[in-house]
C-alpha cells in the first residue's frame, strides 16, 4: 500500500493524525475527511511531526490537524468518520473511526451547544429555548439544594443564619460574634446554614467549618431560601436590624415551628440618637427614633433577642418581656503579646473607618487628646489601624508629630507587639466594643472613654482609667505608658476577664437559653 499514516486522535472538535504517499514522499497528501459518508472537509497533512522525525519517516511533515466545522458532526447519535486520499480515495490506515454520541458535559458538548444557541432564530423559537434552559437550570438548582440540605440535615436540627453580608474572621465584631454564635449552634447538635442577602458572595471558608452556604447559582434570593425549603427549619437566626425587618414574617410563614431568634448586633437608634446629641443635628434624632421603632417592633416579633451589652439588655427589657432577653457574649481567644514592654512604644487606636464613630474618635485623639499627652511625658508615636481611612484623616495625621496613618492590617497581633497600649477616644457609640476586647486579649490595656467602656464590666483597675475627657483620656495614657507595674497590672487583669467572659463555655451556656434548651446551673456561666 503507498498511503501510510494514521488517526491518532478523533474527538467531535477535531482529528489529529499523519499520512504519507510512498509514491510522492516528499509531496504534501491532500486528505478528504467525511462522516457517515458525506464529504465535511478536506485538509493537507503538512505539519511538522518531531515523532516521525525520531521514528525515520521522512523529513515528518506528514502531520494533520482538522477542526470539524459546526454542524458537521451529530452530537446525540453515533457516526462514522472516514478519511480518504483525494484522487484515488485510498483510506487512510485507522480509519474509518466510530465516535460515539456525547454523553458528559465535557467542552465538546459545552461548545457545540453554544453553537446551537447561536444561531439565528425566530421569536418563538428563542422563547422556546430560553423556556427549555430555564427549566433545566431550575432543575439543577433544586437538585442541587435537597440533596445539600439531606447532607447536611443527618437527622440534627436545621438552623438558618441570615445575615446582609458574608462574616469574615477578624473584620469587624459584628463578623465575630455572629461566627462565634454559628459555632456555638453547631456544637449545641445543629447542622447550620447561611445565607447573606448578597448571594455572590464566596462561601469557601464557611463551608470548610461544615456549614451549608446558600449562594449564587443556586439560589436567586433570601426570599427563595425560605420558600424553598418551608418547613425546614427548627430555628432562624436575623443578624442585625435590617435583615429581620425584611425576613421576619417571611420565616413565620415559610417555618411555622421554627423559633425566630433576632441579633441586634447593637442598637442602631441609641448610636445614632446619641450621634445627634453629640452634633446637634435635628434630623439625625428623627432617623433615630425611626431606627428605634423598627428595632423593638423586631424584637417584639422574636421569640428570643440577643444582644451583647448589658446596658442595651435593660433596655430591651422595658419594652419587651425580660425572659426573652439574653446577653450572649461572643468568644474572643487571649493571645498576649509576649514582646517584653520595654520593647515596645507607643500607643494605637483600631477601628473601621467606614463607620463614623471611629472616624470622629480619631480626630479627637490626634486634634485634643495627643496635645494634652505631649504635656505630660515625652513624646509617643501613635498609630492609627483600621480599614477605609479616608484620605483627610490620613492628611491630618501626616501633619502631625508622631501620628502615622498604618491603615488595614491583616493580623492585629503586629500591632500589639508594638505597642504598649490602645486607646478608644469614642465619643458616642453603642454595644460592646471589639475593639477593646481584641486588645485586652492580646494583653494590651486599653484607656476607654465611657462610650467605649459600655455594655460590659470592665476590671476594677482598668474602670479606673475610664476617662470622658482629653485631658483625663491623655493621663491615663501617660499613666499606663510610663508605669510597667500598672500595665502589667492591667494587662493580667484584661486577659483574665476575656478568658473568663469570653470563653466558648460561656456562649454556649448563654445560646442554650436563647434556642430554648434546657440551661446549665453553673453560676460562673451566668451572664446578668
């Protein structure tokens, strides 16, 4: 025979292979290609081949690659491809080859069926498809989620977790204490999922704690979530006012048996009410009384309300049964720094600069607090950490002495090693701080103003330093810079209170009451 050659691969996109005519070896062969006997194409096997080359078989450009055209090849039948020498029709060695229909969802069918969707059609024809797809992504999407939900259900009871957005560890301690409170609802029996009303939101590290993330593709919405697994639920949790004013009577009526827990994470209207004050501002005391509304109509509609201050408990608790009220804390792990306090200097204020009352907390701190500090002690350099520092700020703290704008930092332990206290200058705000909590646990005393102090009993010696002036602010600073005995003082008592109140124990025993188990009598885990 004077063709040789070979199909060395076939797949519906393409046929790659190799052929020669010993009658013509240093000539091009010109090839027919065809499928079920209907001529698709033609093509010259030309190409180099290094393997034909090692293998002595000519100079090996004998090589072909041939790209199938769209419509050439049926996708859900079987067919028989063939390739033949044009002229004398000799077949190449190999073939004819079957190939058999697509039956995975591999990138052949996945570009052949975009092809089919792009051509040119008529109205009907494209509702038509459109209908068709639609229907197989609803499909998809159902099957995808029951077969989640009995995954992840394994006869425990199911607890649903909304929130407006994705909880990051470390960002903001409202991300903290609704992680925490999940961890706790697992260790309790409950198998938890959540979803936050942005479902694009990546769900990877959540996922990897073992809870169930309802996100982009397969849910559209919130409102679906409920809808779709109704009665699912022995338990949803609302994280924060907006999002139980906007699902609370959907959970009623989507989980009649479920027990509707709203977090307040913390009172909206007491901050802005006392933002008001603070400013003088008319129109901010009226958007706080409409806050205050929305918040005790959510808290009534709950059959339980958690918050994390005692001060905003006692208020709840004048408008709504006490019973129904709980103080749940949210676990924060002590990690003390272990640079020696020589070694350190200075002080920083941390805080999230998309919220206002850090913003106004740090101007005071440089314009009224830092002066009065100059006039007491030498000099100390003061840092300012936190996300989404606005420009002006960190103009203002580049025009002052000593004052250096650090910004976001990934790990707040660099800072800690740093320095040898922090400072919370807030001059209005509401529920418990993390920012403090996160510096006595690293074993850094933190001077508080009494805004700051709120919501939580504080050890004697640092209530002590509790300060709602700059000048009272700048002696406590100079107080706990300058004597090593009163910092270390206040950074052992810091640590004991944070692995006291703010032990997993603790919010698990809080949590306990809030689903309605029976709780622990173990007076050290009482919370007031």
């Amino acid at each position: 025979m004077a063709l040789h050659g070979h199909v060395d691969w076939l797949s519906h996109r393409q046929m790659i292979g190799w052929a020669r005519d010993d009658a013509a070896p240093d000539t091009a062969v010109s090839l027919v290609v065809s499928v079920d006997g209907r001529v698709v194409g033609r093509c010259l096997a030309d190409r180099p081949r290094d393997d034909l080359v090692r293998a002595g078989i000519g100079h090996g450009r004998h090589g072909f690659d041939f790209a199938f055209p769209a419509g050439a090849l049926p996708a859900l039948a079987r067919c028989t491809v063939a390739v033949r020498q044009e002229g004398d029709g000799a077949m190449l060695p190999g073939s004819p080859r079957a190939l058999d229909p697509i039956t995975a969802f591999d990138e052949d069918l996945q570009e052949r069926l975009a092809q089919a969707l792009a051509e040119p059609v008529d109205d009907v024809e494209r509702d038509r498809r459109l209908a068709f797809l639609l229907n197989q992504v609803q499909r998809l999407r159902s099957g995808h989620a029951e077969r989640r939900n009995v995954l992840s259900c394994q006869s425990r009871p199911r607890a649903l977790v909304i929130d407006a957005v994705m909880p990051g560890l470390g960002r903001d301690a409202g991300s903290n204490a609704i992680l925490s409170h999940m961890r706790s609802l697992q260790r309790l029996g409950y198998a938890v999922t959540f979803v936050p009303t942005d479902l694009w939101a990546d769900g990877a590290a959540l996922e990897a704690e073992g809870i169930t993330c309802c996100l982009h593709p397969w849910y559209a919405s919130v409102e679906e979530v409920l809808r779709r697994n109704a009665g699912a639920f022995a338990l949803v949790y609302l994280h924060r006012v907006d999002t139980a004013g906007r699902y609370s009577q959907l959970a009623r009526d989507t989980q009649r048996s479920a027990r509707l827990i709203y977090s307040v994470a913390d009172l909206h209207h007491l901050r802005i009410a006392r933002q008001a004050d603070v400013e003088d501002r008319a129109d901010l005391a009226a958007y706080a009384e409409h806050l205050r509304f929305l918040e005790l109509t959510a808290a009534c509609a709950a059959d339980a309300v958690i918050t994390h201050s005692i001060v905003e408990a006692a208020l709840l608790r004048r408008h709504i049964p006490g019973e129904r009220v709980h103080v749940v804390p949210w676990a924060v792990s002590t990690r003390p720094t272990t640079v020696p306090f020589a070694e350190r200097q200075g002080l920083a204020f941390i805080g999230g600069y998309g919220h206002r009352p850090n913003v106004d907390a740090a101007h005071l701190l440089i314009e009224a607090v830092m002066p009065e500090v100059a006039t007491l002690s030498p000099a100390k350099p003061c840092l300012l950490v936190g996300s989404r520092m606005p420009e002006s700020l960190r103009t203002l703290a580049a025009s002052r002495p000593h004052i250096e704008a650090v910004g976001h930092v990934v790990d707040l332990e660099s800072i800690f090693d740093r320095v040898r206290l922090t400072v919370a200058p807030l001059a209005y705000g509401a529920g418990v701080k993390g920012k403090v909590l996160d510096s006595l646990a690293a074993g850094v005393p933190c001077v508080c103003t009494p805004a700051a102090a709120e919501g939580i009993v504080l050890p004697k010696l640092i209530a002590e330093l509790v300060a709602d002036t700059p000048v009272g602010l700048a002696r406590s600073i100079a107080a706990l810079h300058g004597d090593e005995p009163l910092n270390r003082a206040c950074a052992k008592a810091g640590l004991a209170f944070v692995a006291e109140q703010c032990r997993e124990a603790r919010v698990d025993a809080q949590m306990r009451a809030v689903v309605g188990l029976p709780t622990l009598t173990d007076p050290a885990l009482e919370v007031p």
